[in-house]
C-alpha cells in the first residue's frame, strides 16, 4: 500500500515537472522587433544593475546629497505608480458599483497593477543607497513610525498581497487546482475592498512624500493639495493605460480574446473614455483653484511657467476635450490618441514634481546619466517580458477552463 502510494506521489511529481517545463519554453516569435531591441537593452541594464550594488549608486547615476532621488523615483516608482491606479479603479467598478461591462478586463488590469507594483519596488531597492535597510518600515528598526515613507512602504507592501490575492484565481485556473480556486475566489471581494482602501492611501502618500519640499519644488508644482492631485489624476492615468494596453494586447493576443469579449471591447473603450473625461475635468478645476489660491501670476511669464501652461493646457485640457468628444460620437480612434496624450502628461506632471521642478533654480541641475536611463528601460522590458509570458499561458484574457464555468 505504501508503495502504491508513493508511486502516485512520483507520478504527480512527474507531472508537475513537465507541465512547467512545458510552460517555460518560448511561445511565439523569438526574433521578434521587440525581442531584438529588449534583450541587449536588458542585458546592458543587468551589468549595469551589478556595477550599481558593488560600486554604490554614485557609480553610475548622478544622484547626490543634494538630488537623492532622481529618475529611478520619478519615473519608475511616482509614475508607474499612477499608470497602476486603473486595477483600483475597475475593481471598484466591477465589484462594488456591479457594472460587468468591464469585467472580461479586470484580470489583464490587476495583473498589469501586480507587475507594475514588483517592478517598481524592485526599482525602489536600486535606488536606496542601504538596499537591505529596506526591511526596516517592515520591522520598525530605526524608523520613524509617523513618517509618510512608513506609511506608503506598508501600503506598497499589502496592496501588492491584495493584488495577489485578486489575481490568484486565475493561477489556480493555470495548474488545475480546482479546490483552491474557490478557496481564493471566495477571497476576492475581501481582497478589493481592502485593495481600493490601500491604493487610494498610497496613490495620495506619494504625493506626500513632497510636502516638507516646500522650499525645493518649483510653486507652480508645489501646494498643500499634492496628494489630493496625485489621487485625481491616478484615476484617469490608470485608466488611460488600461486603454493603452488593452488596445495593444487587442492586437498582438487577438487569437486568445474569446469572440464575446473581442466585441465588446470597443464598448469598454467608450466608457473608459467618458469616466476620464469626467475625472479629467475635476483634476484641472482643482488645478485651477491651486493657482488662484496660490497667487503665482507672475511666474507664468517665465520659462518654467511656459512649460507650466504647456502641460495644464497641452496635456489635460486638450485630452479631456479630446476625450469628451470621442465619447459624445463613439470615434475610438481618438479614444486612443487622448489616453496617449494623457501618459505623456502624466509623464511630464510626475517627473515636473519630482525631477525637473525639484531645485529647479539649482547651479548645476539634476539630469539623468544615460545609465540610469537604460536601467529605467530594463526594468519596463522586463515587466512587458513577464506580462506576456503570463498572458500567454494563463486564463486572463482568454475564457476560463469548462471547469470553472460548470461549477
């Protein structure tokens, strides 16, 4: 009987161990344009990583005391962080307000969140000058507990679990476990309430993280409602980039998206588009009421004020208009190019806060090395490498197994 047993046990074993083999070979086209232009920008980036943790991070960035945080915070973390906000924002359409028009991309949005959040707090740890001090908001060694930085360390933390959580059904779906499949289904509304909870805390945290920079931040980017901006703009940043990767994964995992879900996808566009036309429209009047409120008249006949009124009017007024219209005569076409213009602007609004309005009037400013640039790069080719073997292989854009749905 024993022996029985275990022959079972090796049996499954032997499963096991094939099915991932199986699942690690390559799918698709290896010598693809984007394989050939990622792979050496990932390899470079990976020496790169190695010379940045035995040398420190002065060696190939031109970080200092005076500019700690540069590009890699800007724009892999403040950034990235925003383009994440549309797993929030769709989980609470689909789970709380119960509008299943947008549930067929509830799993590619909160496995792009997922991805986005691994990777920038892997970018996180590039940029610390004491890497392994990272565990300290975590233990509470020699940090302070009332800090903002604790606060969004913890939120970063639990939100990338609740995530996890979110997607787990679709992982179970993967390997077959059927038991644990509704185990963890059962978890989900548990896990996206507390999800929307952390990520509406740590959306806002992050902008701040910038209020006791009062003195170093340009005031035409500086005021005491960073947070409350960063949290409005999260909304339609998010779901710009779920319109953007959801166009493109349209596309290049056509033959995986079931007929059902193919057609609707123009109809999940068009409402995507009016709520970031709504959400578009109370960001730039509370953007509005912050200059008023700040009195900064005289800075916009600067050059700074220039590229001010060129990001206000350039890539909020003009996408919002934009977006509004796409949606009044259903032209998904320009649904596309206004959540674009909108990642631009999100882009531009982030790296102004926290790179190119940072000590602004500095004598010698803060520009990026082109090392950190390729660093910044292998960090998102590697986030689209893992996305796309997921989709490829997992239930998330195609249907889920017979199983599932005769249960």
């Amino acid at each position: 009987m024993s022996n029985h047993k275990n022959h079972i046990q090796q049996r499954e074993r032997g499963s096991v161990v094939k099915f991932l083999a199986a699942e690690l070979k390559p799918k698709g086209k290896i010598f693809s344009w984007f394989n050939i232009i990622s792979v050496p920008v990932m390899t470079l980036g990976v020496v790169l990583i190695v010379i940045r943790f035995v040398k420190g991070i002065g060696s190939i960035t031109n970080l200092d005391q005076e500019v700690p945080w540069g590009l890699w915070i800007g724009f892999d973390v403040v950034t990235g962080v925003a383009f994440a906000g549309g797993a929030y924002v769709l989980t609470f359409i689909v789970y709380i307000l119960n509008v299943q028009k947008y549930k067929s991309i509830v799993r590619v949005t909160v496995l792009n969140g997922f991805l986005a959040y691994v990777f920038y707090a892997g970018a996180l740890l590039l940029d610390l000058g004491r890497p392994w001090n990272v565990i300290n908001p975590i233990i509470g060694n020699s940090f302070g507990v009332s800090s903002v930085l604790f606060l969004v360390a913890w939120h970063f933390l639990l939100y990338m679990l609740a995530q996890l959580i979110e997607f787990s059904p679709a992982i179970a779906e993967w390997i077959g476990a059927r038991r644990a499949r509704k185990i963890l289904s059962g978890m989900t509304l548990a896990a996206v309430i507390f999800g929307i909870t952390l990520s509406t805390l740590h959306q806002s945290g992050l902008g701040a993280l910038f209020l006791m920079a009062k003195d170093k931040i340009h005031p035409l980017w500086y005021s005491g409602f960073i947070p409350i901006l960063f949290f409005v703009s999260s909304i339609f940043a998010g779901l710009s980039m779920v319109i953007f990767e959801g166009s493109i994964s349209h596309r290049v995992f056509y033959n995986k998206i079931s007929e059902k879900n193919r057609k609707s996808h123009h109809g999940i566009l068009h409402g995507l588009s009016g709520i970031c036309a709504f959400t578009m429209f109370i960001y730039f009047f509370l953007q509005v009421i912050v200059f008023l409120h700040g009195k900064h008249w005289d800075l916009l006949n600067t050059r700074m004020g220039y590229w001010y009124l060129t990001e206000i009017f350039g890539f909020v007024v003009l996408p919002m208009i934009l977006f509004f219209i796409s949606y009044r005569n259903h032209r998904i076409t320009l649904i596309k190019i206004a959540a674009i213009i909108t990642m631009i602007g999100i882009i531009i609004n982030r790296l102004n806060v926290t790179v190119i309005g940072y000590k602004w009037d500095a004598a010698v400013p803060y520009v990026p090395s082109w090392m950190e640039i390729v660093v910044t790069f292998t960090v998102l080719f590697a986030e689209i490498w893992i996305f796309r073997w997921v989709i490829n292989r997992m239930p998330v854009l195609s249907d889920s197994p017979d199983w599932v749905r005769e249960e």
